[in-house]
C-alpha cells in the first residue's frame, strides 16, 4: 500500500472516531433519562412497556433511543418526544403534575413535547 492510501485510511479512522465520540451520549443525562423514565411509569396508566429502548445499562447510548434527539456536535439532548404516552388517560385531561427538577440535567434541551398526556402542571424540586 503506498503512503496516500495508508494516510486516507488513518484520517477516515479518526473522522469516524470522532463522529461516534460526539454522538456518545452524556452519563448525566442518561441517568436523567432513566428517572423521567421511571417518574413517568409512575404517574401514568401505560399498560406496554414504557420506553423499551430506554435501559439501564452500563454505558447507554441514549441518543439512539426512541423519542431521544441529541446534538451531533455536542452530544446533548435537545429534543425528547413523550407525547401520547399515556394513552389510557388520553380522555382524562388534567389529571397529573410533571416535577420539574427531572429536566434539569438537560443542559442543551430545547423541544420537549409532552402533549396529550393528562398533565395538569408542574411540580418544582420534589425529591431532587
């Protein structure tokens, strides 16, 4: 192999170390992930597991999870999609608070969609 070669194939290498490190989704926010996921069971009626994607493991990649954007760049959450996960009380409107303080390790979030889940408003700092 002549050395353009060699060097082509070393600096794709690096590119898609890069791209795969950026897309690396960030512990904290994995972890907050996990708790507005079990927060969310919590409160709701949902009958089918809640969020299958979003597991417990060492490691996560969050960003490939359902309903889970994150910034190609940064790698931060700035979209979560978590309308309609309470089908059961679709009809129920009002019928329960969000607490707040679990969107906090979301630094760079910037659509949340929460629609047509019942909720009634917001709690602040419960517990966190």
């Amino acid at each position: 192999m002549g050395w353009p070669l060699v060097k082509s194939l070393l600096w794709a290498l690096l590119l898609c170390v890069q791209i795969h490190e950026h897309r690396a989704c960030i512990e904290e926010e994995r972890t907050g992930l996990l708790e507005l996921k079990a927060f969310l069971k919590s409160h709701t009626n949902y009958t089918k597991p809640l969020l299958p994607t979003w597991v417990y493991e060492t490691k996560g990649e969050c960003c490939s999870w359902e309903r889970v954007n994150c910034s190609t760049t940064t790698g931060h959450v700035i979209n979560l999609t978590l309308s309609n996960i309470n089908k059961e009380q679709l009809y129920q409107k009002g019928t329960w608070f969000l607490n707040v303080s679990l969107l906090h390790p979301f630094k760079e979030l910037r659509i949340l969609d929460l629609s047509y889940n019942g909720i009634s408003g917001w709690l602040g700092n419960e517990g966190f």
